[in-house]
C-alpha cells in the first residue's frame, strides 16, 4: 500500500488524483503546512528537503509531485 504525504490542494493533488482515479489502495497522510509540519524533525526524516508531497512504497521514498505521478502511471500502465 502507498503512503502519500500532502496537503489538500497543494502540490500533492496531482499523485492523489492518479491514486484516486486507478483505484490503487493508499493512505493519505495530511502534513499541516500552515503549521510547518513539513519541517517537522520525524517528517524531515522521510523527506530531508522538507517539501510535500512524499510518497512512501515498499520501503522506498519518492518526492516531487510529477516524479511520483509519472512513476503511478507507468508501474500501473495507467494512460488514457
């Protein structure tokens, strides 16, 4: 199962929408950027450059909004 590190409506909107949309199981994981979550020391340790989204998966960690939409796509051979 993914783990997907966001916040509604912000960067991490685009990997949660390919999640949605292929039916791929995942847990979203909401980080409070209005409270600075993200720079958080436990976050930090997930993702060193203290931006969102961050994508957890079989113990592999993946930032960056497009990165983690393209990787989704392609492992799950999902194109329209």
């Amino acid at each position: 199962m993914y783990k997907l590190y966001g916040s509604l409506g912000a960067a991490s909107l685009s990997p949660q929408c390919v999640l949605e949309e292929s039916g791929l199981p995942y847990e979203f994981i909401e980080v409070d950027i209005s409270e600075d979550t993200e720079r958080d020391p436990e976050y930090l340790k997930l993702n060193p450059h203290g931006r969102i989204p961050t994508l957890i998966f079989e113990d592999q960690v993946m930032i960056e909004s497009a990165a983690i939409s393209i990787y989704l796509a392609d492992k799950h051979l999902i194109h329209s």
